[in-house]
C-alpha cells in the first residue's frame, strides 16, 4: 500500500465517540421489511413489549460501551421512525485523515419513513457543533427522487486507514450511487459484489478493524470477488476471521470496532463490541483472535 507507517499513525479506523439512539418507538417497520430477510415480526409479544425488549437491550449496550471507556452520545427518536436507532444508515463522518477530508455525508434511504430520521433537529445540531466538518454532503434528495439508495456505514464497509470501501450491491446499495459516493469521498477504491440471498446490507457480512477483517466469504456470489475482498486484508496484515452464513444470519458481522484511552497511561486502547448472541456463540479461537486486538464489549 502507497501509505508509510508514520501516515498511518495519523490515521484511525475507529472512533472513542458513539451517536446512538434510545428505541422509544421501536416496532417492525413493514417499510425496511420488504428487502430485508433478517426482519422477523415478532408474534408472540405485545408491541409494548418489544419495545420494552428493545429499550433493556439498548441500555445494556450503552452501560457496557460507556463501562469500557467509550464516550456515548445519546438522543431520543420520534414517533414515525420506528428504525432511528439505526442513525449509521443516514449519515457518516469522516475525518481530516481520510481521502474526502473532514466531511458530513448524508445518504439516501429507501423506505419513506427512514428518510424522516434526517429531520432529529437534536442529532442535527450535535453533528454541527461537535463534529464539526469542514463540509456537508447531502446527495439524499437527487437520489430519493429515482428511488434510489445508499444506506451509509450499513451499506458499505470502510476502511478508512487505506481508502477503500466494500460494498454488496441490493435495492439499499445501487452502483449509481455509489459512483456518486466515490465521486465525493475520493476514495481510492471500491470493491463491489452480489451476495447470495441479497443480503440488504454488507455490514451483515463483514466488519473492518485497525488489526482484524470479519468477512463471511460463503455469503459472497462470485469466486473472483472473494478472492479481491480477501487481497485488501492480506496485502495490510489484518487478522481474516471467516465466519459462517449460519454465524451471519446470527449477526456475527455485526461486529464493531471502537477505542478508548487509557486513564493510567493516556494510550489508545481498542474496543471490540459485539451483541450477547454473538459473544456466545463465537469459537473460542475466534474469540481469541477479537481479545488480540482488544478489550470485547
């Protein structure tokens, strides 16, 4: 990679600050249901319940990143955006270090009412003074108009330390788009591909860390392209953890790397976040690999 070592140490993949969303208004989105095969409505509990269910989970998350140092930034959801505790969908930041420079990017969605979670004033106004970027990109509204979608950091992985994005093509990722995206972010590439069963969002398959690449190759269509997914994480010595479909359709991609600093020493210390499901159900080896390059949550 064109990239020295002392460049790469001004760059980060991960982030210590989280934007999350309490799930007040949580329910099955009929909307997001159509293309997305992991939804299953839930039968047997009220909707008050999964609600309730939703809230438990999500503060249990929140209690468990802010235990291992992460900072949580959090913010209520409205009414008619059942979805908004999903905000990585509609919008993405990035960093003076990375190819497009200090930018606010945000996407286009496809069902109607997830596009009404570009209106929370609250985040809005946190993204303005907090994060502060030297320029906002808004290719939502052209993109809507021909229905059609890029649904940020779920739809495409970033690896921000070498400029290059994954991105598996579904009705919530169309190519048009996504050469628009690449237009705006001068990335140095992106590697697109056909998932088996239309997976709608690649971040079900795969998840990008500093030292570690998860990638379900067996959810991959073409031969060709497991092999140029694969190059990328070899090429920058990553640690490749190959997981299952079975372990995908378990949200075993839903893995997200984050960071925090040491109180002791001042050092970056990398966290490694994952659902309860997943943490059980990962091998031992697999987990291995995850405590090699840091602390899990």
């Amino acid at each position: 990679m064109a990239d020295n070592e002392g460049q790469l140490k001004e760059k980060q993949q991960s982030t210590r600050d989280v934007l999350m969303v309490r799930p007040l208004h949580f329910c099955f989105n009929q909307m997001a249901s159509v293309d997305n095969a992991f939804m299953v409505e839930e039968k047997e509990l009220t909707q008050e319940q999964v609600r309730e269910k939703a809230v438990k989970e999500f503060e249990g998350l929140v209690s468990a990143l802010t235990n291992a140092g992460v900072n949580v930034h959090e913010f209520p959801d409205t009414e008619e955006t059942p979805d908004a505790c999903f905000p990585n969908n509609w919008f993405s930041t990035h960093s003076s270090s990375e190819p497009c420079g200090s930018k606010l990017l945000l996407y286009p969605m496809k069902p109607l009412n997830r596009r009404w979670e570009r209106n929370n004033a609250p985040i809005n106004s946190f993204l303005a003074s907090h994060f502060r970027p030297d320029q906002t990109s808004d290719f939502s509204a052209e993109w809507e108009a021909k229905e059609k979608a890029l649904e940020g950091t779920g739809s495409m992985l970033l690896d921000r330390l070498y400029g290059i994005a994954f991105c598996s093509l579904s009705q919530r990722a169309d190519p048009a788009v996504i050469e628009d995206w690449f237009r705006l972010t001068s990335y140095k590439s992106v590697i697109t591909f056909h998932s088996l069963n239309d997976v709608y969002h690649t971040n079900c398959l795969m998840s990008i860390g500093t030292h570690f690449a998860v990638v379900c190759l067996d959810a991959i269509a073409e031969q060709e392209k497991k092999e140029e997914i694969e190059r990328p994480f070899s090429e920058t010595n990553r640690v490749l953890i190959k997981i299952s479909t079975d372990q995908m359709d378990h949200f075993f991609g839903n893995v997200l790397e984050l960071q925090t600093t040491s109180e002791e020493s001042g050092d970056r210390r990398l966290v490694v976040a994952m659902s309860k499901s997943a943490f059980d159900n990962f091998s031992e080896d697999q987990l291995s690999m995850f405590r090699q390059e840091g602390q899990i949550a």
